[in-house]
C-alpha cells in the first residue's frame, strides 16, 4: 500500500533538501587540532612507527581515542600509513628527511590514497596514471570518474599544508609499469595545489565531522623523486603491491583496538547513568536505580566482559604480529577485527538502555557506534577478509595457532563449523571450486561466522593467559557460545549493584 507516493513528484520531496551539507572548514579544523596534539603528546619517532614499537601500540591502546574519534582516526591514519609507509624507504632516500621531521611534528598532515570510485576490493586494478615524461618527471591524472580517489581527507580544511601517499598506475613509453606509490602534495594551508581537486563529501551521520573527500587530479605535475621504490615493472606485480600497501594490514590490527576503547567507555556510560535514573520503588515512595533490573545489567555486564577480555586479546595479537603484513599474521590482526566488530553491537543496545538521551551525542554511545562503523570496511573490508581468509584456511595455504584445550566449549565450537564448511566444500567437489557459484552459495555464508568464533577462541585464551578472573571468562563464554545471561555467576556478579560499583573502578 502506497497511497501517497503521487505526492512525491512534488520539488519539496526533492531528495537535495534530505543531503546533509558539509561541515565549515572551523568544525573540521577543531579535529585536527586535536590530533596534532595527540600526535605531539605521543613523541612518536621515526623508529617507533617503522618497527611498531610499545610505544607506536600504546599510542593506539590510548583511551583518548574515543573522546573524539575523528581525530584519532585523522592521527592513526597520518601516523601508521603515510609515515608508516615512507619509513621504508627513508634509509635509501635520504631526501625525505625534511618532510618526515615536519611529519613527526605535524607541521604538515599525511595522507594515504589507494582506492577509488570505481576501484576498492579490487584497488590494484586501480586506473590513476603517473606518466613519466622525458625529463625524467611524471605527470599524475585522472582519467575517468572511476579513477576519482574517494575517502580520504584532502581539502585545507586541516589549516596545515597536506601531503599523500597516492597509488598511481607508472606508464612508460605506454607501458604499464604497474602500481606504484608516488609523494604528492595536495594542498598548503589554505588552497589546494594545481590540478588539484577536492570535492568535500557530506558529514556522515551520527559522527563528528571529517573533510572525507572525492580527489582528481589534473595533469599534475611531480618531480622525479616523487615515486617511491623502483620504477621497474616487478616481476610479480601482486607481491610489489602487497609491499607497498603492507601498513594497511598494520591498520587492520591497529584500527581496531579503538574499538575496544568505544566499548569500554560506552559501557561506563551506560552503568553510571543506570545507578543514577531512578523510579519510584514497589513501596510507593523510595527511588530505585533502574540498574537494578536485570534488563538494564546485562548489555553493560556484555560490554564490561567484552572489554576486559579484549584487551587482553589485543595484547595477545600485538605480541604475535611483529609484521602484520606477513600473512599469517595478517590473518590474525583479521581475526582480531572480526572479533572487536561484532563485540561493538553491544553499544547500540547500550545507547537504547540510556533512553532519550541515548540518541544524543552529548551521550557519546551513539556517536561511538557510528563512528566505529566505519572501522567495517576501513584497512579492509571485515567480511572480504574473512573470505580470504577462510579460502585460504580451506586451500592450506595458512596456519593458525593451535588452540590451547581442544574441548573447551569454545575450541569446540570452532572445530563443529570448520568441519560443517568442510564438508560442505568436500560436496561441492573440493578446493578447486573456489570460484564457483556453489562455493558463493554454499561457503561465503559461513566465513565470517567462522573468523568471529575462532576470535572468540583466541580471546578467551589471551584472556585466560592473562589471568583474568574465571568468572570473567564464563560470562565471555556464554555471550560467545549464544547462552543467556540468566544464571550469573555468583561470587562477584549477583544480580545486585556490587559489579557495577566493580565496573565503575575498573573502566577508566
């Protein structure tokens, strides 16, 4: 039934009016002084970004992150992929000294552009073109509207001169060299460079505004030491790339760790606000929290549990990741995402247990969520990762760490869906199918439920090794094995206020 949809041909229905406009350049550039200073306070050096230091992990665990994630995200993306991925080259290229010391300043903001329009799974297919000319300069274009980069922050909006990290198809004599990395500068303080061009997307709702942006480039000059690495055609253009974009696997790992402060604080949120809402008690006329419903205990018991024991999964996966680019550990850091994605859930229902106020961003929990959203499919789109990385699990191409107690209930549990896709690839005729419409019909459905349990092994473990309470780990336990929180354990998690008063010493 659609009994008013003439009325939509009217011009107020016009879909114009609904598109929220970009924010003014003083509401961005509040962010970006606030990761300027987070960066400063960090005094990360060269060295701690290049060799993923305590110090570079620390910067990460750092609880500030989700008291404006915009500007941790503005930060962690300066930090990690554009220093990140000139400081494998600095040894050879002593020339970057200049610009990687007001880098480490933030005297100017780096960025990292890879994909584009019409090219994000599949970016190494990406159509932007550097053309070296006879002068031994290049000269980067934009040669259709699929080539448009898309995402990254590239107006002045940032108030500092701004810099990036662009991937670009090197053309010689109109031959492909494949995709290399090339340095250029996109804007100064107050104006894009020439032949740049930055067209400022709408703010994303529920998040604090960033100048994400569509970027083309017309005919743009660049010096010769502009590209980074060999202008060579490599002998297998997978791996070069690989190399090139290896700090995206580092932000997959790292990235994600944010999430973990969003729950944290959105669960201290959430408890605080119960203890202090009140009703009027059975008797008529005492005030009674409303955390003294079970209702109102459970997604902030949820989310203290998940908390807790996903820092020490965290920790756990920073310490067997010293190269996340490699590809088992890769594959780890995408386990870990998998896992802290869907722990995230649990702020939705902890916004709605604030109720009104919950909606607002004075609140903070909904602004958390939304922001975190954007993690899904920043440094890898979390369900194509689980689908490579089960293909590769099923194809014998990776190992994971083997569980510690093969019949834990979670090991289990892991081991029953790995033997259902199994059997599943087994009756679909093997391997060998894995392009095939029945291994889309019959085994994509399964990869990510399988990545989040094997995330839900890991973490109890890390979590175990670390010596957190068992009690802890029961409740873990059952929100990962799909049980109800009705029969809490009873030391230090009776239905009464005790650990909530735990929970608000605790989450700091």
């Amino acid at each position: 039934m659609f009994h008013s949809k003439t009325i939509l041909d009217q011009e107020i229905w016009q879909r114009d009016y609904d598109v929220v406009p970009p924010a003014r350049p003083v509401d961005v550039a509040l962010h970006y002084e606030r990761a300027k200073l987070m960066c400063r306070h960090s005094d990360l050096t060269l060295h701690d970004i290049e060799k993923l230091t305590k110090r570079f992990w620390d910067f990460h665990f750092d609880m500030i992150a989700a008291r404006d994630m915009t500007a941790f995200i503005i930060a962690a993306i300066h930090v990690n992929l554009c220093i990140g991925t000139l400081s494998h080259f600095a040894k050879e290229r002593p020339d970057l000294q200049d610009l990687l010391t007001k880098l480490l300043s933030f005297e100017i903001c780096g960025e990292f552009m890879l994909t584009e329009i019409g090219h994000g799974l599949d970016a190494r297919n990406l159509e932007t073109t550097a053309t070296l000319q006879a002068d031994g300069s290049f000269e980067l274009h934009t040669p259709t509207t699929a080539a448009s980069k898309v995402m990254p922050p590239t107006t002045p909006y940032c108030g500092i001169p701004r810099v990036a990290i662009v991937f670009a198809r090197l053309m010689v004599r109109g031959k492909n060299q494949g995709v290399k990395p090339f340095i250029v500068f996109l804007s100064d303080a107050d104006a894009m460079r020439p032949g740049v061009s930055s067209r400022i997307l709408p703010t994303r709702p529920g998040t604090k505004p960033l100048d994400h942006a569509i970027t083309t480039f017309n005919r743009v000059q660049l010096p010769y030491n502009a590209l980074l690495g060999s202008p060579a055609k490599p002998e297998n253009e997978r791996a070069e790339f690989l190399c090139h974009i290896r700090r995206v696997a580092v932000g997959t790992l790292s990235l994600s760790i944010m999430g973990i402060s969003a729950i944290r604080v959105g669960t201290r949120i959430a408890a605080l606000y119960s203890e202090r809402r009140t009703i009027t008690a059975p008797d008529g006329h005492s005030a009674m929290p409303i955390i003294s419903f079970s209702t109102q205990q459970r997604p902030i018991v949820e989310g203290w549990v998940q908390g807790k024991v996903l820092t020490a999964f965290a920790h756990w996966a920073v310490g067997m990741c010293p190269d996340p680019a490699h590809p088992t550990q890769h594959a780890l850091g995408t386990i870990f995402k998998a896992t802290v994605v869907k722990a995230s859930r649990v702020l939705g229902e902890l916004a709605e247990r604030c109720g009104w106020r919950g909606l607002f961003a004075f609140n903070q929990i909904s602004e958390l969520d939304l922001t975190f959203q954007g993690n899904s499919i920043a440094e890898g789109d979390t369900l194509v990762l689980c689908i490579r990385l089960v293909s590769e699990l099923l194809g014998g191409k990776l190992q994971l760490p083997t569980c510690q107690n093969a019949l834990a209930p979670l090991a289990q549990q892991e081991h029953q869906l790995m033997t259902e896709i199994q059997s599943r690839l087994t009756e679909i005729g093997g391997y060998g199918k894995h392009r095939t419409e029945a291994f889309n019909q019959h085994i994509l459905p399964f990869c990510r439920p399988l990545v989040e349990t094997i995330g839900h092994r890991m973490a109890y473990e890390a979590a175990q090794r670390s010596g957190i309470s068992p009690d802890v780990l029961e409740l873990y336990e059952r929100l990962s094995t799909g049980k109800a929180l009705i029969h809490l354990p009873a030391q230090d998690l009776k239905l009464d206020r005790r650990p909530f008063i735990m929970i608000r010493s605790t989450i700091t």
